[in-house]
C-alpha cells in the first residue's frame, strides 16, 4: 500500500511537471510551441 501511494505520488509529480513545462513553453514561445514540443519529445528519447 505504502509502495504504490509512493509511485502515484512520484507519478503524479511528473504529470505537474511535463504541464507545468509546457505551460511555461507555450506562454514564452506562441508561435512555435508544438515544434518545441516536438523537438523536446525527441530530445528525451534519446536520453
């Protein structure tokens, strides 16, 4: 029980971070946020 709230919350804070990232994108690059997106999605597949 203890393992998995520790998982959703690490889980979670991922998904607030990836909206918080690409809320912060959005607003600082308007006309090119989805190629910074996309460019950021293939930058993390890499790694």
């Amino acid at each position: 029980m203890c393992c998995c709230s520790f998982v959703g919350q690490l889980l979670f804070g991922a998904v607030m971070l990836v909206a918080l990232g690409l809320t912060l994108v959005s607003m600082f690059s308007p006309g090119n946020a989805i190629t910074t997106i996309l460019l950021c999605h293939l930058s993390t597949k890499d790694t």
